[in-house]
C-alpha cells in the first residue's frame, strides 16, 4: 500500500525485514528499535524477513475513508 495523502513513522517492536525507497535507491533494515520514517509521500515496499510487529503513525490520522486501489 502507498499512503500518498500522509506522512508516515513506523517502529519495529519485533521482527526482521527491509523497505525499498526506489526514489532514494535505498534499502532500508527493519529490526527491532529501528523507527522509518517517511516524510516525502514516498513508495517504500516492506519485505519481512520474519515476522514482524510494527506499530504505525499517520500524519493527519488515517480516517475510515481511505481508499486502496491499484494506484
């Protein structure tokens, strides 16, 4: 999913994994601790290496509304 519409932080509580910035040409390691954040509306796919547990912050707060689609 790609939250065009927010800014976006996320923390590993648990778990191994990795996001792909595309437009940076960066891969970024995801493990516990590690907080993401993405201020730039930027697609970053997460790949779990394991599972993981992450908890999410959206600026402003996801609303019931949100639509998913194929953009």
């Amino acid at each position: 999913m790609h939250y065009r519409n927010y800014l976006e932080a996320v923390y590993c509580i648990s778990g191994t994994g990795s996001t792909d910035d595309s437009q940076a040409d960066e891969v970024q390691v995801v493990r516990p601790g590690i907080i993401c954040a993405f201020d730039k509306h930027d697609a970053h796919p997460l790949c779990a290496e394991t599972e993981l547990v992450l908890a999410y912050v959206f600026v402003p707060p996801l609303a019931d509304r949100e639509v998913h689609d194929e953009t």
